[in-house]
C-alpha cells in the first residue's frame, strides 16, 4: 500500500455509533480523502461536533492527528475550532471540531456568482484569517470553494486547518513541478523559496483562485470542486471580467495580481494574505463601467447542479437569496440621428442652447435654495432667541422634547460612553464587532457598518435587527441619543436596561423599548417621551437602507447620548 493511499474505508460507520464512548454520530455530512465527517452529538457537554474519522491504520492518520493538534495554535476564530484529536479501541483516528451552522461556498456558487464588494468581503476574511495563521507559523495548503463556509449573516469559516493537506496533500502535488502545473493554467508560478514560505504562497494562490470563483462561479484552480472550469485563451487563464459582464476593474485586477504570470499592465502581484486583505478592502466602491473594455465571453450562468450540502447544520440548508449575482449594467442604444455636416451644425446649435438654460435654470434653482435657508435660519433663531429668552411672566415656555430645562432641574447634556460593542443576539453575535469604537469616537468620516443583507431590507428576513449597546458606566438619566447615519431611509429603536441593572444584557427581553423611529433621516433625534435612569442603552436597526441593488447595510457615523449625569 502506498503511503498516500487510504486504508479500509470507514464505511463500517452507522448513525448512532459512538467514538471513543462519548461521540454520538448522527449524520454524515460528506467524505474527504478517504475520511468521513459526520454531525456528532458530545453526549458529555450535550452539544452538536462535527466528527471527522479516519481508519487508525491509514498510513497518514499520524499527520491527520499531527495537523490537527498543530491547529490549534491558531486562534482566529474563523477557523473551525478543534475539541478533540485521538483514537478509539475500534480503530477510529479522529479529529472533533466546533459545529458551526454554515454553507459550503462551492454550494452558494452554485446558484451563480456574487458581485464585486460580496466576493471581496468573502475572500477577505479568508486572507484575515490565513494571516493569523500564518503568524502562528500554520498553513492550510487546500484551501477551496469547499472548504470555504458561510454562515446566514455572511461570516465566514474555515474547516480543514491542518487536516486537509495531511489526507490530501497539495493540489499541485500530482504535476512534475509546481511551477509546470500552475502554468499550465496561466497562473503563476511560486518562486523557489524556502518550504514555510512556499506554503505560504500556495494559500495566497488559492485565495486569489477564490476570488475568481465568487466573481464569475467558475473554479480556475483544477480539481473536482463543484463548479465548472475556468475558461483559458491559449494557455493563459481569462480575466474575470473576460469571463462575466459586471466585474469592476479593481476586482478583475486583483484577481490577476495574484494569478497573473505575470500580471498584466506590470502591476505588483500580492505575495502575502496581508497585502491581499488590504487590497480587497477597497475593492467594490466604485461601480463597474459600462462599457467594458474586456466584453464577456461566456454566460454568468453556471450549469445546473445537483442539491446543496450542508456543511456544519443540522440539515441542508438552500442557499436561495443570500448572494445574489450582480446584473450586468443596461445599455440603451443611441437612436440613430442623420450624419454629415449639416447634422452636426444643427446638433451644435441645439447643445447651445440647451446648454444656456440649463445654467440658467441651475442659477435660479440655487438662488431660490440660498434664500429659503437663510430665511429658515432668520426664523429659527428668532424663534429660539424667543422660548430661551423670553421676559418673566411672559408665559412663553419650552417646547416638548426641546431639552429645554425647566426650573430647578440642571440642563441636559451630553453623557460619556464608557463603551460600546455589536448587540446581535439573533445572529452569531458578533457582527461588525472591530469597528463599534467607530460610532462614538467623535469622527464622522468612521462608521459602524453591518454586514451586507440581500433581498430585504429588513435584514434580508434573517432577524429581527442589529445594533450597538452603549455602556455609559454607571447609571444616568438618559432623555435623548443623536444619531449620524452613513446612508437613508434606516428604521430603528432605542431600548434601555431596567434601573439598577449592573451586567450587560444580551437579549432583548433584558431590555424595554423607549423610542421608534421609521425611515429615519441622515441626521436625527431620538427623543425619549420621559427621561428614563439606566446605564446600558441599545440602538436597534430594523429595516436598512439599499446599497445596491437588493443589497442592504446600515451605516453608524455617531450616537451620542444626553440627558443628566446622576
């Protein structure tokens, strides 16, 4: 037997048999490389696993336990989290991971590809998380479309760490070299560098192969994977953009700096997951051309498929409408008009005019707008100069909700924020975690963002909301949160924790809702009918406003909150 092939499958493997006494298998999920993952239930901790189970007399089940316990080191929690990795008395070799409750990327691709800011945020968080890996010293060396998994709020996971590559090895292993078998695809090549770092660039190389597969759901990187193949021009592989209308230029560019050889128009190829993340940052905010200069050449729409697998749920679960593909932009033909130069005369004429009352009109339009804010301004201040100042006696008084205060109470002001973090009790909770310190730091060119929700701007039918808890650390008198929204129309809530309340609630019910607004402004108030005491405060979005096409994000520039400090 040859030390790469597997032993005796381990299909003598039924639903309900138990490893090593504690394991109860309940569904098998798919086979990897002679091994079996299966939907287990930890009978000691009452928790789902999944259980990946080789026979103990394969010859690579040494490396398979090695990699395993070598993952650990890995802390980002992107990667699926090893409990376990030993044998049993029955002659099982297994590794026991967290369950997470995610969709093979292979499967979502399947229902066509994503468009330009979904396919970078994916592979991004990819690149981050193969960054901490690398820091550790750890590779992944099989990184693909399956391996890949996306949760329903769009987080991402990766299984396999250490496993994979030990059951299969890398995927340019069966070519003469691995220069010769990426280029043979156009890819390019690795440099002979030392072994740590090749591996290296080998997850790098697949990342951009990823980011490939989530622009145009076509697989560039050989191997049965679920889609189809990448289409190649004469050896080379195609641009993405060659390949599926709609991809922006800096996607298709990024593409090709990690999978050119070289990289066209001599641009500098990414030879780190570092660099790629940064770079994938920026990708998508601009809108693709057009017109473009690299017009597609095969449909965007892959060949049927069989039923998706569910990779880490409790059963398989569609990937409907969590990534929907970007239509191609509509191009109107130009109505034909007579040519000659008697043609062009008369168009010339008529731009002139047409040019001459559109900046009059413009002049107008921006005279009548100037007017009516300074008089708004006039009128306002006289107003308020009126409600603040008025004479005693003269029985004018503040207006309801003015923050006005009334006599014997100190004004209103604004309350510090000890804190603030992500609240999403219905989702993985931890949505936009790293950028909360956005919303209260004083900077309205920083913002919290949610993920990117599709087809509903109620948080794509997912749940109820999302939001930032506010910890003003201790209790206070709370009347007023101001709020700066990135974008418009976003309905939201405010809800406090009862009087008294010292831990942090992390449920709804934990809290009370004191004020609603829907289809909010840029710039709004939310006032509280009467001043409540508390020391946490929640704003809670419910409905979004649209990014892009069926694409949905709530923007948070700032909150501050008022009332009086106790």
């Amino acid at each position: 037997m040859s030390a790469g092939s597997p032993a005796e499958p381990t299909s003598r493997l039924h639903a309900g048999d138990v490893l090593a006494g504690r394991y109860r298998l309940e569904d098998l999920i798919r086979e990897v490389g002679g091994s079996q993952i299966w939907r287990a239930t930890d009978d000691v901790l009452n928790r789902s696993v999944a259980a990946q189970v080789l026979p103990a007399s394969d010859p690579r089940a040494a490396a398979f336990l090695d990699g395993a316990r070598a993952s650990t080191a890995v802390t980002d929690p992107r990667f699926l989290r090893v409990l376990d990795a030993s044998s049993d008395e029955r002659g099982h070799a297994y590794v026991v991971r967290e369950w997470a409750r995610a969709v093979p990327l292979a499967a979502l691709l399947r229902e066509g590809p994503m468009d330009n800011r979904r396919a970078a945020a994916v592979v991004a968080e990819a690149a981050t998380a193969l960054e901490s890996a690398h820091e550790a010293g750890r590779t992944h060396r099989r990184l693909d479309p399956s391996t890949v998994l996306v949760k329903d709020s769009g987080a991402v996971r990766i299984a396999g760490l250490g496993t994979d590559h030990a059951l299969l090895g890398s995927p340019a292993s069966s070519t003469p070299t691995p220069a010769a078998g990426l280029s043979a695809l156009g890819l390019a090549p690795r440099t002979p560098v030392g072994a740590v770092q090749a591996a290296e660039q080998e997850d790098v190389e697949a990342l951009g192969r990823l980011l490939y597969a989530c622009l145009v759901a076509r697989w560039p990187g050989g191997g049965d994977v679920g889609l189809p193949p990448a289409p190649t021009e004469h050896g080379r592989l195609l641009r993405p953009r060659q390949v599926r209308a709609g991809v922006s230029r800096d996607a298709d560019t990024v593409c090709d700096r990690v999978l050119g050889h070289p990289p066209r128009n001599h641009e500098q190829p990414l030879r780190s997951a570092q660099d790629l993340a940064q770079v994938l940052a920026l990708v998508g905010r601009t809108p693709p051309s057009a017109y473009d200069d690299h017009p597609s050449v095969t449909s965007a729409d892959p060949h049927p498929f069989g039923p998706s697998t569910t990779y880490g749920g409790a059963e398989p679960v569609p990937p409907p409408a969590l990534l929907p593909a970007a239509r191609p932009p509509r191009r109107t033909e130009p109505t034909a008009e007579p040519v000659g130069p008697l043609a062009r005369s008369g168009e010339l004429a008529r731009a002139s005019v047409r040019g001459d009352r559109k900046w009059i009109w413009l002049a107008v339009v921006l005279l009548l707008a100037v007017t009516s804010v300074i008089a708004f301004a006039v009128g306002r201040a006289t107003t308020d100069g009126n409600k603040a100042d008025g004479p005693v006696g003269s029985g004018q008084t503040p207006a309801s909700g003015s923050g006005s205060p009334t006599a014997g109470e100190p004004p209103s002001a604004q309350l510090p924020i000890a804190s603030v973090t992500s609240f999403d009790p219905e989702g993985d909770g931890e949505e936009s975690q790293d950028l909360a310190a956005a919303a209260v730091d004083d900077d309205l060119q920083t913002s919290w963002t949610t993920v990117e929700y599709y087809n509903d701007r109620q948080l794509g039918g997912l749940k109820r909301g999302v939001g930032l808890l506010l910890d003003l650390g201790r209790e206070q008198q709370v009347s007023q949160l101001r709020i700066h929204f990135g974008a418009t129309p976003t309905s939201y809530s405010v809800w406090v924790a009862p009087a008294g309340s010292s831990e942090a609630p992390t449920s709804l019910q934990q809290l009370r809702e004191v004020a609603v607004e829907t289809d909010a402004a840029a710039v709004t108030r939310a006032e509280l009918s009467e001043a409540v005491s508390s020391r946490y405060v929640m704003l809670w979005l419910t409905a979004l406003p649209e990014e892009s096409e069926d694409t949905y994000v709530g923007v948070v520039q700032e909150i501050s909150v008022r009332g009086r400090s106790r």
